[in-house]
C-alpha cells in the first residue's frame, strides 16, 4: 500500500534524521521526499500498515494526506 503524508522537513538536517529514524522504524518499505512539493511530501511503500510511531515522532510533523 501506498501512503501518503505533508511533513514538515524543509532542511538537510531535518532530512537526514528522518531518514535515519524512517530506515529504523520501516526496514522493509520503500519510501521518499519529494521536497520540491510545497507539502514536502513523504512517500511510503509498506505492506506493512504505518503506526503511530511515523505519525508522531520528535523529528518532523507528519500529516497523512487522502
């Protein structure tokens, strides 16, 4: 399934403390920024369903889009 999220990553740094925690909490999912986006967009591939734990970490804000 493909998830779709507005996040709140709009520097470097930001964005690769995101990737460090996104490859810790998601290790089989594929996944990606579009920071061109004005959403900043988060794209995750998962069969597996996302939790909470994405939703609401301390790193970057994180709103699932319909």
């Amino acid at each position: 399934m493909i998830y779709v999220f507005k996040t709140s990553i709009d520097t470097k740094s930001k964005l690769e403390f995101a990737n460090t925690l996104l490859n810790e909490l998601l290790p089989n999912a594929y996944w990606n920024f579009d920071l061109e986006d004005c959403d900043n967009i988060l794209r995750i591939d998962s069969e597996a369903e996302i939790n909470e734990t994405v939703l609401k970490n301390d790193i970057f804000d994180c709103i699932e889009l319909e």
